[in-house]
C-alpha cells in the first residue's frame, strides 16, 4: 500500500515535469517564430512594376545588368 502511494507521487512528479518541459518548449517555439519573422522582414525598397490608373501612358525601362552577368560567365 506504501509502495503504491510512492509510485503515484512519483508518477505525479514525472507528468508535472513532462508539463512543465512541455510548455516551454511551446513558449520558446512562439518566441522563435516570433524572432524569425521580425528578422525576416525586409526594409528594402521594391520597384513598382504594375499601377492601377485610367490615364493612357506607357513606361518603359530596361534592365541591362543581366547580360554583363550572362557575358562574363562566358570568358571564363
């Protein structure tokens, strides 16, 4: 009968620590995403590629940067 009530206090203790790893192991998972996310954020400022308007214009840009990449892979 002793032994028994040992081994539900025991069995008590064990659940509770479970628990308690548990739940921090959640918290600092929430952090983490938390933390990702901020840090993942950009400040960069983006080009506007497309704007809704009913006046008539056309724009028109190049991008001439990627052939000085495609033409210095090439002398190698």
């Amino acid at each position: 009968m002793n032994r028994t009530r040992l081994n539900t206090k025991v069995l008590i203790k064990v659940i509770g620590v479970l628990l308690i790893i548990l739940a921090i192991m959640m918290l600092s998972n929430v952090l983490i995403e938390k933390t990702i996310a901020t840090l993942s954020t950009s400040k960069k400022q983006l080009p506007i590629y497309c704007v809704d308007t009913d006046e008539k214009k056309v724009a028109i840009s190049f991008d001439a940067a990627w052939a000085d990449v495609i033409y210095r892979h090439k002398q190698r």
